[in-house]
C-alpha cells in the first residue's frame, strides 16, 4: 500500500514539476505573439477586400462579438457583414497591434483604421478592437470579440 501511495506521488511530481500549472508561460511565445499579430493583419485585409474566406477559416464556429454600433454577432452575421459589400473599402489597417498571452489563451488588441465609401458617402473611421483567441489543435481561433468606434476628433489621418 505504502509502496502504492509513493508511486502515486513521485507521478503526481513529475507531472506539475512541483509547480502551479497556471504559472507554466506559453511555449514559443514570440512565436505565438508574431503569429497573432498575423492573423490580426489578415483580418483586416480580408474586410478590404470584402472576403469571408479568412473568417471562416479563423473564427470558431460559436464565436459571439459585438460590432461598433452594438451589434451583437455570431460567426455567420459577421461574416454577411463583411460580405455584404455596401461598404468599398480604400484602405482598411491594422496597427498598434497588443498581444497577452495566457497558456492557451490570448488577448489581441489593435487599432483599425478604415476610409471609403458607404452608400455613397466617403468616410474615414478608426475602432478599438478586441479579439479573445483560443489555441486549438487546427491553430489559434478568435472565440470573442469587440469593435469600439472612436469618436471623430480621436481619429488620426490614413
């Protein structure tokens, strides 16, 4: 028995490594960090160009967001809104790029800054966006997220 108990033990050692499992930092984070930022890039080159592709690829079927005028979407009405191509876009572009991670979880936070044409008026916006991913075994899917408008006179030039 004691014999037993011992064995139970020394396992349960060699797999925490005497550790808080929680503390464990991310493997490869500037790689993961570098790949985020990726994805975050790809993103709003997929909303120029009006293509669901990316979305479909990288958002997790259950995704739920909120878009900038509060908007509640799941995967499939984000993707109609990217789709829908009542805006043309001129530019739209990721900057300002922030990534937390969290063992298998990360935190992306980024600026868009979009200009072109909606129902044929010109505009030039800029949002605050955040994107909530979960490392799976297929790669990093974005499971959550946000999209602020900035108010006119917070907004820098393209």
């Amino acid at each position: 028995m004691f014999r037993i108990l011992s064995l139970m033990i020394l396992g349960l050692m060699l797999h925490f490594g005497g550790q808080n499992p929680d503390d464990e930092p991310p493997a490869n984070p500037e790689l993961q960090r570098e790949e985020i930022v990726n994805l975050e890039t790809e993103a709003a080159r997929a909303i120029q160009t009006n293509a669901g592709t990316f979305f479909r690829r990288v958002y997790a079927d259950d995704f739920a967001g909120t878009l900038s005028h509060g908007q509640i979407v799941n995967k499939g009405s984000f993707i109609n809104a990217v789709q829908n191509g009542e805006v043309k876009y001129d530019a739209f572009i990721a900057s300002d790029v922030s990534v937390r991670l969290f063992r298998d979880a990360a935190v992306a936070t980024c600026l868009w800054s979009a200009r072109g044409t909606y129902r044929e008026q010109r505009f030039n916006s800029q949002m605050r966006v955040l994107h909530v991913y979960i490392n799976t075994p297929h790669g990093w899917r974005v499971v959550s997220g946000q999209i602020t408008l900035l108010p006119p006179g917070g907004q820098q030039p393209l």
